[in-house]
C-alpha cells in the first residue's frame, strides 16, 4: 500500500506514542508491586513486630505483680495482674485481627494457650492461697515460669517469622526496582532506536525520491526530457513523479518540433542562399554590365555574409540531423595523437597571428593505441575546440594540450588562459546558441553551435565532454573517449 507522506508522519508518531506508553505503563505497574509489598511491610509486618513488643512488656508486667501479690497478698497488685491482664489480651487481639488465616496463626494459638495455662495456674495458686491449704510454691513457680518461657518464646517465633517476612519483601522491592530500572533503561534505548530508525527509514523513503526528481530536473535543464521517472512512494511524490514525466513527454516533442522546425528551415534556406550567392558572384563578374569599384566592394561584402549566411544554414542541419539520430557515422581506427597534430597546424597561422603559444603533449606514439571513431566528426570536434579556446585566450596566451590513459579510456584535455566561464554557466556552454560572457567587447560573435556539435560528437562515440573554469584562471574543456 502506498502511504502519504502525512500517513508515515502520523503512523510514526503513534509508535512513538504507544512505545513511551509502554514503557510508562511497565513502570507504573512495578511501581505498584512496590506500593502493594511496602503497605504489607508497614500495615502487618512491623505491627506485628511493634505489638509484640508491647505483649512482652505487658506479659513480664503481669508476671511480676502475680509475683508482689503472691509474696504480699495485696490487693493492689491483684488489680495491677487484671489490669496486665486485659492490656495483654487486648494486644493479642490486634495481632490476632492483622494475622488473620496466614500461616503464624498457629503460633498465635500457642501463644493464647500457653498464656491461658499460665492465667490458670495463677489462679490456681490465688484459690489455694485464699483457702489456706498447702501446697508447693516452688512447683507452682516452676510451672508459671515453664508457661510464660513457651509464651515468650512463642511470641520470639512470631516476631522472628515478621523479621524475615519484612526481609524478604525489602528484597522483592529492590530485586523489582532493579529489574525496573534494567528493564525500563533497555525499554528506553529500544525506544530511542525505534525511533531514530523510524525516523531514518521515512526521511530515506521521501528525501530519496526528491534527490531522484532533482537529478531529473537538471536532465531537463540540460535538454534530455526522458520522461523515466518511477518513483511508487509516496504518493504526493509519486503524483509528483508522474506530472514530471508528462512534461517531459510533452517537452519531448516540443523539442522534435523545434529540430524539424530547423532542419525544414534550413532545408528550405539552402535553395534560395545558393541562388542569392551565384547572383552576387554573376553581378561581381559583371554578367549585368560593367560595375563601379564601389560596388565590387559591396558586392564583396554581400558575397561574404551570404556565404557565412550558408555555413550557419548548413550547421542547423547538420545539428538538427545530430539530434535526430540521422547523422551517419563512418568508424575506423584511428590516432588520436594525429589528428591532434592536424588540427594544430591548421590552426598555425591565427595562432602565430595572435603570438598564442600551444603546448602539446600526447606522450610517446605508441602510448595510446589506435581509438575507434569518426575521423571527420571527431577532427570537427577538436576544431571546434582549439578554435573556442584559441579564440578566447589573448595575445601571447598559451594553449596546453593533453591526452592520456586513464581508467582504461582517453582522456583529452585543452586549457586555455583566457578571461574563464562563471561556474553557474559551465553546463549551458553545451547548448544550442549559447553565447559565452567571456567575449571581448567588438569582437564578432559565433553561432553557438560549436560545442554542441563538439557534445553531440563525443556522445555518439560513447564518451563524455564536460568544461572547468575559474572566472580569471582560464578553462579547460575535456572529454573521454572508450579504449
């Protein structure tokens, strides 16, 4: 399915949102664990341990107004035993009610039991006291101390049972904190990740497509409107996509008109040019009757503009065959090295004319083999090329030619000093009609042609042109040709 770019924006940010839920919710839920095992410790355990401690006070207070009592006989006392007495029992009731069915209630009883034994015997010893019968004090006293042992003794087993339940619960509270911690610290880098991964994933899938449309755009501003765009996701790109091909189909054949429209007209334009170019031949031979030198003069003038007229006529044809993929190419195999020095001593006398200096350098015969190309198209090429920068380098400038092995190909390079090309003007040099800023001031300007046949010459032969400049530094135009 396709997502929008709101769709993968929204759905990213539910992720993050149910992700840092999650791990809010594992830590409220531990958090809880704790709550539920510390209320235990403070509501039952420590309870019991603080009321244990105040039943042994109460039980050793009992005993020891039981002990005035029977040594005196004094009522005080007696009321002190009964006030113990309901102090204490009372304290076993609230242990009794926060013990409730657990696992000490056994040794609760023992300890009621034990205390009942110890009250009985007491009460026993007041009876026979009261009566005046005889009987073994010491028996007695044995006996009382046998039960308040098991009593206390008893309540040690509670309080101790209370210790280390407190114990064990501190421990779960901390085994749980730390789990807690652990696993909320590996819930959060996992969240961070998610997140930096989503983030990485749905920036990729729309700046990616982007890139693709903005390399398309410079295509088209270069001139190639294959409409080859085939981009899915996402769909305001994809619809985007979409709209880009259509232009360039419809660039396309914008395109087709223009070069037929050229190639028609310079068709046309070749009959009529002849015909005005033999009549000024005829007219300044005097086939009408003798003429002025004046006007042989003219006629001159005239016959040169007609014939320049022609030349321009004849590269818009052969540009727009170029285009058309109707131009033929005739390949054999054939020295590069050679062909450069042809065109240089072409070249010599607008050279010498300007006292420009050309420094060749192609390396030993045999360091470049034989290349595979149109010998014509390619000498085009490197006329164009020489003529450019012969044309743009000043007087007692230097020209420097290069060709070498590179990369299993033959790179070709030609640096002129001239005035340099800004960088925002180093891809349109290419194109049809482009007039350089670099000219001087009343200089005659060319067609613009130049370089475009030199662009369409080098692709055909499966190589690559491309010009580097710094405005001041001169340029430098260079191309690769396959091994």
């Amino acid at each position: 399915m396709r997502l929008s770019i709101f769709s993968r924006l929204f759905l990213g940010y539910i992720a993050i949102i149910l992700t840092l839920g999650a791990i809010s919710a594992y830590t409220v839920l531990r958090l809880r664990q704790v709550n539920v095992e510390a209320g235990i410790i403070f509501n039952v355990d420590q309870r019991v341990v603080d009321l244990k401690q105040k039943l042994v006070d109460s039980l050793l207070s009992h005993v020891g107004s039981e002990k005035k009592h029977v040594i005196t006989g004094d009522p005080i006392f007696l009321e002190q035993m009964e006030s113990g007495q309901k102090t204490f029992e009372g304290y076993l009731s609230q242990v009794s009610q926060i013990v409730g069915a657990s696992s000490n209630r056994d040794i609760l009883a023992r300890v009621g039991s034990e205390y009942a034994r110890y009250l009985s015997l007491v009460n026993e010893e007041i009876e026979l006291s009261k009566t005046g019968r005889r009987y073994s004090r010491s028996e007695y006293g044995h006996r009382k101390e046998e039960a308040v042992g098991q009593v206390l003794e008893a309540l040690k087993e509670l309080e101790n049972s209370y210790v280390n339940d407190i114990q064990e619960r501190m421990n779960r509270i901390q085994e749980t904190a730390g789990s807690a911690e652990r696993l909320s610290g590996l819930m959060f880098a996992a969240a961070v990740l998610i997140v930096i991964l989503g983030s990485l994933i749905s920036t990729r899938n729309i700046t990616r497509p982007l890139k693709v449309l903005v390399a398309k755009t410079r295509e088209i501003s270069r001139g190639v409107f294959e409409g080859d765009l085939n981009i899915g996701s996402p769909r305001e790109v994809a619809e985007l996509a979409r709209a880009v091909n259509l232009m360039c189909e419809k660039l396309k054949k914008v395109d087709t008109m223009k070069s037929g429209f050229f190639a028609t007209m310079s068709h046309e334009l070749r009959t009529p040019l002849a015909s005005i170019k033999q009549g000024i031949s005829l007219l300044r031979d005097g086939a009408g009757g003798p003429i002025p030198d004046k006007q042989k003069r003219l006629f001159a003038i005239l016959s040169e503009e007609t014939n320049r007229l022609i030349d321009l006529v004849n590269s818009l044809l052969e540009l727009s065959k170029m285009e058309a993929g109707m131009m033929p190419f005739t390949f054999s195999k054939e020295s590069i090295q050679s062909l450069i020095r042809r065109v240089v001593m072409e070249m010599t006398p607008l050279v010498e004319t300007k006292k420009i200096r050309i420094e060749v350098d192609t390396g030993d015969e045999n360091e470049i083999p034989p290349l595979k190309l149109d010998r014509e198209r390619i000498l085009q090429a490197l006329r164009n090329l020489l003529g450019n920068a012969v044309k743009f380098t000043p007087e007692k400038g230097r020209v420097t030619i290069n060709a070498r092995i590179k990369d299993r190909t033959v790179q070709f390079s030609m640096q002129d000093t001239g005035p340099g090309i800004p960088r925002e003007n180093l891809e349109t040099v290419f194109e049809k009609f482009h007039q350089s800023p670099g000219q001087a001031p009343g200089s005659i300007k060319g067609t613009g042609l130049g370089l475009a046949f030199v662009k369409h010459i080098i692709t055909a032969h499966g190589g690559k042109v491309w010009a580097e400049s710094e405005p001041g530094q001169g340029t430098t135009f260079l191309f690769v040709l396959p091994l």
